[in-house]
C-alpha cells in the first residue's frame, strides 16, 4: 500500500503541474506522447509494487527519488524565473512578459458600492501592490493625482485599460504621462480603470470627477462597451446593454442574495474550476513560462496563415439581423453615456472632449502589429473584430450631437513608417509607450 500512496503522489504532482497547460492548450503530438509516456511509466511502477514484493525497496528508492528530482528541478526553475523578473527593470525596449508581474493585481476587478467593480482601494493593500511601474491612491488614480496640479488648470483623462495605460512601462509613459510632459496649459490626472465601459465613466464623473471642478475632461474608450457586450451575447447572458464587465461571475455569486428558498451557500462545487485554482499554487512562474513558450511556437506557425484578414475583417461585414441589431443598441447606449456626460459638464461649465480609442483591426497598415498580436494570442476571432468595426460605424454615424468627438480608430496609420518595425499595439488596444505619446499628441491638438 504504501508504493501505491508514493504513485498516487507522484501522479497528482505531475497532473497538478500539467493541467493548466493541458486546458485550453493546443499540445504537439510530440508533447502529448512524452505526458502519457511518463503517466504510463508512473502506472507500471505501480503495478510492479502490487504484483512483486521482492522490488519493494527498488521501487519505493525509484519513488522518492522521482519526487525529489521533480521538487528540486521545478521548485530551483521556478526561484530561478522569480529571481530574473525582480532584477529586470523595464525600460523603453521592455519584455511585456516582465510588465505582466507588475500589472498582475491591478486587473484585479474589487467590489465597489457605486461601480459594482472598481481598482483596488483599500490602503494596506495599496502599498503592497503600487510598484515601481504602476501605482495608484486610494482615489483610484494612477500616478499624481490633483493635489500636485501646481498653477496648471485641471484635466482628467477617463477611459478603460488603455487610458490607464496597461502595459506601459512606468506612470510617466502614459497618455496622461506624456500630456503633462508635452504641454504646460493642463495638468492631467489618470482616471482610467481596466475593464470599465461608458456607463461606468458616467457614474464617476457624476459622484466624483465633477467635484474636484476640472477645467477638462478628457473620454478615451468606445472598444470595452463593444467588447463586453460582444462577450456577454456570445455566452449566452441576456443582460441589459450596458452591463459591465465580469458582472456574470458576480450574479453566479450573489444573484438573488435575499431569497428565502435559496441558499447562499452554494454547496454545488465545480470540481474543474476547483483542481484549476489548486494547481495555480504550484510553481505559477515555470508553469506560465511553459505555457508562453508553447503558445509562442504555436503562434509563430499559424501567424502566416491568419495575416491576410481583408475579406475576413471587412469594416462591418459577416453580421446577421442579430448581431447587427445588438451593435446597434450598444452604441445607442453608449452615445447616450456620453450625451449624459455633455450635458453634466455643460452645466458646470466644464469643457469636455470624445475620443474614440484606436484599435489594431480597425488599421490597414498592421501587419507588423499583428505579427506582434500572434506572438501574444494564438487565435483571432474575427466575428469580434466585425461586431467591433460595425459598432464604431454606427458611433461614428450618429456622433453629431457631441460638440467635440474625435476619432482616432485608425490614428496609427499615418504614424508607421515613422515608428521602427511599426510596432504600436500589444494587443488590439492596449499600446507600447510609442503609441501612448502618439495618441497624447493628438489630444493636446483637441485642446485648443
């Protein structure tokens, strides 16, 4: 009994490690042969233990030392890979692999009482998390916030990711960064949140941007309340447009909280889900290295048959009554955000500017840039990418009733040949630093 113990240990180690590359990893064959291999060796020691006591000890010397051979290799990978990333610093030509650490807990979706999710704001926790790269307050800005505004007037810039400049390699290389660094007539503040759409920049301006009396205002967004939605039609939910995002994992959690034939606990455990969250305690550094590397190879190979995606992508081609109809409720709501967002600045006399954020697929000039999107996700859905054009169309269309709309959708095509290899995206929307300077230029050309 006990070698079958030393087995089952040896098995369930091997598992816990593989399973998160297994699931939603497109494995070589060759790959596929050495795990099973290695599965039905551990099945033959097994055996042999049962059936041939007289290689107990031969087994059991073999069990221990496989399972301190892997502790020592995976656990010496893992400090080792630990180690690299705290000694890098990014710099102008970073790795985003070594950026994602210092992200890791700001994509962190919290509970707000007013926002249903917001960025982390509880004050421990803060200085935990801030680092050398990104770092908020309990405002939840990003970098400086209004009380270091000095003798300049006072500017927000709201937005999702891209306007709290995810994946930029420090506070300063922002849009708001180089806005402050660029021009002297506003100071900017970074009021962006990671996964926000319109409705959510509407609350905020209402509860607390417009009580700091800003000069500006500055919107950048019009990609997350198409791609939320895009997301929560293609799973199925039948929520009402402008629903934020995440919000299906929530009602999983608390939907119908004061029913009295339901209970709050929910004793129906996901057994996937749970050996998934298990396993991300073991060795999460070696194990998301691996997974890179296979899914760069993968990408490497599938990037030439996925780059001509003309006919594919064409601006709000494929769709049906269904989709057509529903990018059409979206942008109808998102414009009204908007229209709401106007009409509360106009009041206070406070000037407000539109931009709609650029997007990779909405550019002619990409290919670079999509090499560098394959390098980083295996597969493009391209109904996506039509439900997304047709809903900036359909923005772009109806757009008159904002005093100062801009659209910077495909802003990157005049700036290729001026940008070395014309990369810009790291992936559909979030930008390198060059093309948060980029866009920066374009909104100080709004200002005047």
């Amino acid at each position: 009994m006990l070698v079958v113990v030393i087995i089952i240990a040896i098995s369930a180690i091997a598992f816990n490690f593989l399973l998160p590359i297994l699931i939603g990893s497109d494995l070589s064959f060759g790959t596929r042969v050495i795990i099973n291999s290695y599965l039905l060796l551990v099945f033959s020691l097994a055996v042999a233990g049962l059936f041939h006591r007289k290689y107990l000890k031969q087994i059991v010397l073999i069990s221990i030392t496989s399972i301190c051979t892997l502790t020592i290799l995976f656990a010496g990978s893992e400090l080792y890979i630990s180690l690299q990333k705290k000694n890098i610093v990014p710099g102008n030509n970073y790795d985003l692999s070594t950026l994602e650490k210092y992200y890791d807990e700001f994509r962190v979706q919290c509970l707000h009482p007013y926002y249903i999710f917001f960025l982390p704001y509880e004050g421990s926790l803060l200085k935990k998390i801030n680092n050398s790269v990104c770092s908020i307050d309990r405002n939840g800005f990003r970098g400086k916030g209004p009380e270091e505004r000095g003798k300049r007037k006072l500017a927000f810039l709201l937005g999702g990711s891209s306007a709290f400049g995810l994946d930029a390699s420090s506070n300063d290389t922002t849009i708001t960064g180089y806005l402050n660094k660029n021009q002297s007539q506003y100071f900017f503040v970074n009021a962006g949140v990671p996964g926000w759409n319109s409705m959510q920049e509407l609350y905020r301006v209402l509860l607390q941007i417009i009580e700091y009396n800003p000069d500006l205002i500055v919107v950048h967004d019009g990609h997350n309340d198409a791609s939320i939605s895009y997301k929560q039609a293609k799973s199925g939910y039948e929520y009402l447009v402008g629903t934020p995002d995440s919000f299906d994992a929530l009602a999983e959690r608390v939907d119908d909280i004061r029913s009295k034939g339901k209970n709050l606990i929910d004793i129906n455990i996901n057994y996937r889900k749970l050996l998934v969250k298990i396993s991300a305690l073991c060795f999460p550094e070696l194990r998301s290295y691996i997974s890179k590397q296979m899914g760069k190879s993968y990408s490497q190979k599938s990037a030439a048959a996925n780059l001509p995606l003309r006919e594919i992508t064409e601006k709000g081609g494929g769709l049906d009554d269904f989709w057509r109809g529903k990018a059409e409720a979206t942008a109808k709501n998102y414009l009204q955000n908007l229209s709401l967002m106007q009409a509360v600045c106009r009041e206070r006399k406070i000037k407000i500017i539109f931009i709609f954020q650029p997007y990779l697929f909405g550019h002619k000039n990409k290919a670079q840039c999509l090499k560098e999107y394959l390098n980083r996700y295996e597969r493009i859905d391209a109904d996506k990418i039509n439900y997304i054009n047709k809903f900036h169309e359909i923005v772009v269309d109806n757009s008159k009733t904002l005093e100062r709309f801009y659209d910077l959708y495909n802003l990157f095509d005049k700036y290729f040949q001026d940008i070395p290899g014309g990369v810009i995206f790291t992936d559909e929307v979030h930008l390198y630093d060059r093309g948060n300077e980029i866009v920066a230029k374009e909104v100080i050309n709004t200002l005047n």
